[in-house]
C-alpha cells in the first residue's frame, strides 16, 4: 500500500513540476540569463559551510563573448555576515557579478570564493543552495500564493509558511483575499503588484533562509512609503547574511560595509558612504543627483 501510494504521489508532483516547467520555469531561467550549465568536476564535494561564509572576488575577470570583456580585474570581499553594496550604470557588469556567483558561468581569470572554497571545485548545487536571490522582477508561478512562497524550500508547512509571509508584510494582504493562501497568482490568476511581488519573494527566501542572499533592487519605481518599508524587511531578511546588493538607489546602500562604484567592468571608487562622499567622486556626484531629484 505504502509503496504504491509513494510512486503516485511522487508521480504528482512530478505532473505538476513537468507541466510547470513547460511554462514558468523556462522563463524564470531566460530571466536569469541562464543559457548554458557548467559541469561540475569529477568528484566535486559540496561546499562545506557553518553559518555564513564570506564571499571573495579574487582578481576576476569574466566575458559572456570572446573579445568582448564585461568584467576586468575584479577583487573584492564580502565579510561574512556583511554586505557589499554595488552601485553604476546599466550594463557596468552588476547582474554579472550575480550571475558569477550563482556559477551560471565559470570565470576566465581569477577566482570566486566561498567560505575560502573556489566554487569551481565545489558541486554546483551546492553553490546554488547556499544562496537566495530576490530578483528585480520576480516570477510567479500560475499557482496558489501558498506554492509560490513554498518555492523556497518545498514541503515547508503551513504555519511556516504564513510565518515568513508575516514577516516579509504580505500576511494581511494575502488573507484579505477571498480564497487566501490558496488564491490562485500570475498570469491567469491575481496580479499583484511590484511590490506585492517582491514581498512574495522576501517571504521565500525566508523560508530558504540561505546564507548568502544576493538583492537585486528593482529599477521600476515604487512608491517612496512601500520603498522604505521593503528596505526596512530587506534589512531584516539581511541580517547576519553575507549578502550583495545590487542597488539603484543610493538610500539602499548607505549602510553597506562596503560600496563598489563599477564602471564598464571595473571598480572604479570603493569604500563606506561616509569615504565616499568625502572623496567627492563619481559617487558624490550620484549622491547629490538623487538628493536633488527626490527633493524636487
Ligand atoms: P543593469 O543595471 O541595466 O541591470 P548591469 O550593470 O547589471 O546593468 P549586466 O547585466 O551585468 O549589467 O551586463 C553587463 C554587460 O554584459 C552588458 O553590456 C550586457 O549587454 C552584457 N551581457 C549581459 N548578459 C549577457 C549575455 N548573456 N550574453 C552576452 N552579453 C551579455
């Protein structure tokens, strides 16, 4: 009896994983620019962790095209527990650094660093289980709210998952809804809006609760109350988490241990946001700009 019903069952959800990812999963993976896998080496371990890691960028240098560089000579560390802020212009490398660390790519030159293990020798899911991302754009499932918050750790209950749903302040929206957790989103069912979905994706990487979160922030605007209050739950989230933010507004940033100003795939000032701002340089200048809009 049990093992009959253990087959059906996983025969479910594999139903369900398949006919998902003829559909969401595909786009979630274009969304994140994963074009092809790199393989893990032969007896590969996991990487082996307690607690959080840091994370180092040892003289990386990294281009999707031959001939065509995106990053150059990168060298950074994100102490463990701390955050690492980066800050320039579309298509300076940012996402990249992302990509990177997610090993969706392998780098050319140099070395990426986890917990003092190169990822490279590592296993690959193992790299990936380790880290949480909350993406600009966050992809829903045409699925129940409660499947789209379970997404980061599957089989999580109930009670855990309202938990994090608290946490992340998207609880009393969602049990505003007529069918609550079991209100159908995405495509075919409520749309949310950008910052509904972002809290959906805080509350599921609470539930993953890696140690090491990448955020990267969303460049569409959202209203300066519902800005400040996902900074504040990010904040939270972030908390004792090695963690790289990819910021588009410099209010998001003005805590990091450290803040890398990158330009065409370089670094091109570092430091605190009080160091910045007294060397007067391109992020000075960035300041001033942001101040000057938002008081307008
Ligand atoms: P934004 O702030 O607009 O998100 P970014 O600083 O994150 O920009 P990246 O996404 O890291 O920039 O891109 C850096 C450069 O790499 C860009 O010139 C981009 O066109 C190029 N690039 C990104 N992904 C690929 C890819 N899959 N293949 C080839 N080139 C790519």
């Amino acid at each position: 009896m049990i093992q009959l019903y253990i087959p059906l069952n996983f025969l479910g959800v594999l139903y369900r994983e398949i006919k998902q990812s003829l559909t969401d999963l595909d786009k979630m993976f274009v969304l994140m620019d994963r074009e092809r896998e790199v393989a893990d080496t032969p007896g590969a371990q996991p990487l082996a962790l307690q607690g959080a890691p840091s994370v180092v960028f040892d003289h990386v240098s990294f281009a999707y095209e031959a001939n065509r560089p995106i990053l150059k000579d990168i060298s950074f560390e994100i102490p463990a527990g701390k955050t690492v802020a980066v800050v320039g212009p579309s298509g300076s490398g940012k996402s990249t650094l992302a990509r990177l660390m997610f090993r969706f790519y392998d780098v050319q030159q140099g070395a990426i660093r986890m917990a003092g293990q190169d990822i490279r020798a590592v296993t690959q899911a193992s790299v990936r289980r380790a880290l949480g991302i909350v993406p600009q754009d966050t992809v829903l499932f045409n699925d129940t709210v409660a499947y789209n918050i379970a997404y980061g750790r599957p089989g999580a209950s109930q009670a855990e998952i309202e938990e994090a749903a608290r946490a992340a302040r998207i609880h009393d929206f969602i049990a505003s809804t007529p069918q609550g957790y079991q209100t159908s989103v995405g495509e075919r069912g409520l749309k949310l809006s950008g910052g509904e979905k972002q809290r959906v994706a805080i509350a599921r990487t609470l539930l993953k609760d890696p140690p090491i979160l990448v955020f990267d922030e969303a460049t569409s605007a959202l209203d300066s109350a519902n800005e400040r209050a996902i900074q504040a739950e990010l904040a939270s989230v972030a908390q004792n988490k090695t963690t790289l933010v990819i910021a588009h507004r410099l209010s998001t940033v003005v805590d990091a241990h450290e803040i890398l100003v990158m330009e065409a795939g370089q670094i091109l000032e570092r430091g605190t946001h009080a160091q910045l701002l007294a060397s007067q340089g391109r992020y000075a200048q960035m300041w001033a700009l942001q101040q000057s809009g938002e008081t307008s």
